[in-house]
C-alpha cells in the first residue's frame, strides 16, 4: 500500500503492516518516506485515543498542511479497543492522500 500526496509517495507498507482505525490506514513509523513529515502546530485530542501530534507533508512540489498525524501515545484503553499496538503509526488526511494499493 502506499499514501500518495500531491504526486508524492509519502509512504509504503505491505497491506498486513497497516493498522485499519475508523476508516483510517495507519502506516508503521518504518513506513515513512524519511524528511517527508513536518510537525504542526495544530492541536487535537481524541476523546478515546488521547493527544494527537499532526504533520505538514512535504512532497515534491511543496508542502500540505495538516495532511498526516499519529497518536505517539495512544490511550491504553485506545490500545486494548484497536487490539494493537498503534503508537506513532501516520494515518493521511483523505481530501489530501491517495491510499492506493
């Protein structure tokens, strides 16, 4: 699978390395296109995942903003629901990511 961003592979994992949450794919950090994540200032808290760190995605023609996030440190009541270990996995943003595979 990979996350495609403004033309740019940003990521790319066999489909059984992905963490499906919400209609979300998370990548492994492994995953990432290293240089290609930019943190953001942007906050925001899951009630049931906890703190959220988002990203800038810098591609080949520029940078989206807030087009990824994590959760760095998932709640372990978020842990036990997903049934794995998620923390610091890169979920993209749809209206700015391409998930094809």
């Amino acid at each position: 699978m990979k996350a495609i961003v403004a033309g740019t592979v940003i990521a790319e994992a066999e489909q059984q390395d992905l963490i499906s949450i919400e209609g979300n794919r998370y990548f492994p950090p492994a995953a990432i296109r290293q240089g290609s994540l930019r943190p953001s200032t942007t906050p925001y808290t899951c009630p049931w995942k906890g703190a959220a760190q988002y990203y800038d995605v810098a591609t080949d023609d520029g940078q989206a903003h807030d087009a990824a996030w994590c959760y760095p440190h998932p709640h372990r009541s978020a842990l036990d629901r997903v049934g794995k270990d998620f923390s610091g996995y890169v979920a993209f943003d749809p209206r700015q990511a391409d998930i094809v595979g």
